[in-house]
C-alpha cells in the first residue's frame, strides 16, 4: 500500500449540529496521528467536481467542535453523476464524476472522508466501485440511516424540537388550546417520537403508524373531560392517516431526493378544530432542528466518528462508513449503510414506553 500523503474531506446534503465537530476530528487525527494533510472541498460534492477546496491546517479547524453548521459549507443538490448546471437558462445534466476522480488525483489525495446522510453515501459509495477509497460518516438529524445505532446531529434535534414542546405546554394550558409541533424526519419517526416522550406530548404521529383522526379526537377529548382542558400534539412531516398520502411541500428536481415534506400539521389542525371546536394551533419547528450548536452528546459522537474515519481511511480499511453498535464505534460495509432508510420499529420499547405513560398514536 502506497504512503498516504493526503487526504480529502467534504460535507454533503442537508446540515446537522456536529459537522464541524467531524471535520476538526478528522483534520487534527490525520495530521497529529498520521503526518498526513488534509483538504476539506466546498459546498459538498460541488466543490469535488469544480476542484474548489481549502487547505485544513490545526489553525483552520481550532475551537470549531462547538459551532452548528459546517465550515465547509453544503448542498443537498449536487451530484457529480447527475450534475445539474442552467446553460443558457436551460437545465442541463451530466456526469462529471471522472472530473471529480481526476482532481482527486491531482491534488494527489489517498483517500476522502465524506460526512453525509443516504444521498451523499450513496453517492460515495459509487465513487468507490470507480476506484476511490471512500470511508463515510453517518450524519443526519432524521436517524435514520441503517447500519448505525445513531446519526450524529439527531439528539441536538430532539433537544430543541423538546425544549419547543416545553415552551408550547404553558401556553397551550394559558388558552385551554391544543398545541401541534409538526417536526421533521423525512420518512421516518425518530424525531418526533424521542421529541415527544421527551417532552410529554399527548398524541404522537409518526410515519410507521397512519393514524385515524378519530383517535386522535378521541385522546383529545378524553383528557378535555378528565384531566387537562389542553393537549399537545407532535407530528412527524411525514405522518400521514391511515389510507392517505403524505402532505408533500414542494418538489426540488435537481436534488438527488426531490421530495421536500411539510404541511401535515396544518391539515391536521384544521381537521381537529372541525371536529371538536378546540382552538387548535400549529408551529413547524422546520430548520430550527438542524442549525445551533450541537449538544455535548453529537459533539463526542461527531469526534469520535471523525478519528475513527480517519484511521480507516488512512489505515486502509476503506469502501465502509463508521457506525455506533451499541456503546462501540465499529464499521460497516458503505453498500450495507445505504441499501434502506431505517424505520422505527414497530416493536420498539420506545413505543411501547410512550403507550405505557398514555401516549396516543392515534392508531386504536
Ligand atoms: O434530511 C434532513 C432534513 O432536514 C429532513 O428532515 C427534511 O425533510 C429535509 O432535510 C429538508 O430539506 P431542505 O433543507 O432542503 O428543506
């Protein structure tokens, strides 16, 4: 095996709390462990097929772990096997990741570090069937990558979507309300169920269970008459009812996952003021998830994927993402890490917990 000299490092799709904590990881274990450079490319995947980059130094990347976003910069759009540029206001389509690999080798790099969710290790797991070792890092605040116990990124959003339902509980209960936090996850519940066992919510909707909004009316008016004259709903952007579709918001065509979710708490707000004659409200907590500092917890978590990434990548171990098992950081085959999005089970003793303690799923 040839000595590696340098390697490169990107951050790619959506962002996450715990970003930078990776790329300082990865920039202070390459150079302090290895005597090995590195360079971090802008904007993703962008930056990769423009050739645009920046040399990481111990300076570039010092007192960076507690900063939300990514020093880098990102994009849920490109992809260099599909690269979207408007040509004469025309959209235009092509593979560039020969252009990619070639600045790879021109800047003479042994290896990338990609920090993304499914769309960009998908994408880096093409680069490495071309030929170019790869090793990823699981970063999503939607957790539902298969193959890792945990994203990094997913406990700041659940902080924040609990702190919002800490906030919503005391008005909600000022005006005898019932409150809906709609909260983000893609296709999958992680979010909205960690947020609302979190932070007590009365019904949680989620993507794995359709849900009939008479049991949802039903929970609502039951604590009215018995408990508390206010309830607090979280709903899952992609939660939709039993034999309906999910509220989709709009459609971005040159992102390799078009489909952008939103809406489903309006919808369900007014369905449930229909219903019941309860003032109903809806916040959509939307970005506020991903930006901020990331908590402790994704700090760690995001350091110690970085340094594992990187003795990998540079110890051979290649064509794998980093992955947490347990309380043990371990890898796993990239082909593995991307072949489905993880769901919530439905046997999962989250679940079975937030029935326990009276949470509504809407379900029964
Ligand atoms: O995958 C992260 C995520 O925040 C999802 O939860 C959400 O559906 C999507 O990205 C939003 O994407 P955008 O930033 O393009 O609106």
């Amino acid at each position: 095996m040839a000595t590696i000299k340098r390697i490169g490092v990107l951050t790619g799709g959506g962002d996450c709390p715990g970003l930078n904590a990776v790329i300082r990881a990865v920039t202070k274990t390459a150079i302090n462990e290895y005597g090995v450079e590195v360079v971090g490319f802008r904007d993703g995947f962008k930056g990769l097929v423009e050739n645009d980059y920046v040399p990481l130094d111990l300076r570039a990347v010092s007192g960076i772990a507690h900063l939300g976003g990514t020093i880098l910069g990102t994009t849920n759009r490109d992809n260099p096997f599909n690269f979207h540029r408007v040509i004469n206001g025309q959209d235009h389509f092509s593979d560039r990741s020969q252009e990619a690999i070639a600045n790879m080798e021109k800047l003479g790099l042994g290896g990338l570090v990609v920090i993304g969710g499914d769309g960009s290790l998908n994408i880096a797991y093409r680069f490495y069937q071309m030929g170019v070792p790869v090793v990823g890092v699981p970063k999503t605040i939607d957790n539902d990558l298969s193959a890792t116990d945990i994203t990094f990124g997913f406990y700041t959003a659940v902080t924040t979507a609990s702190e919002a339902l800490d906030k919503l509980h005391t008005t909600a209960e000022s005006h005898h309300r019932v409150m809906i936090l709609e909260v983000m996850g893609r296709y999958a519940g992680w979010i909205a169920l960690y947020a609302g066992l979190s932070g007590g919510a009365d019904v949680i909707l989620i993507p794995e269970i359709p849900y009939h909004i008479e049991a949802v009316v039903k929970k609502i008016r039951q604590r009215h008459q018995q408990t508390k004259k206010f309830s607090i709903i979280v709903v899952a952007e992609g939660a939709a009812p039993v034999g309906g579709e999910m509220v989709v918001q709009k459609l971005v065509p040159t992102s390799h996952d078009p489909i952008r979710l939103g809406g489903i708490g309006n919808q369900l707000a007014e369905q449930i003021e229909e219903i019941t004659g309860i003032e109903t409200r809806v916040t959509v907590l939307g970005h506020l998830q991903r930006g901020g500092q990331p908590i402790p917890y994704d700090r760690i978590l995001a350091t110690r994927y970085g340094v594992a990434a990187t003795e990998n990548l540079i110890e051979g171990n290649v064509g794998v993402m980093v992955s947490l098992q347990g309380t043990r950081i371990t890898t796993v085959p990239l082909q593995e890490a991307v072949k489905e999005i993880r769901k919530v089970p439905l046997d999962s003793d989250m679940i079975r917990a937030a029935k326990a303690v009276g949470i509504s799923f809407g379900a029964e």
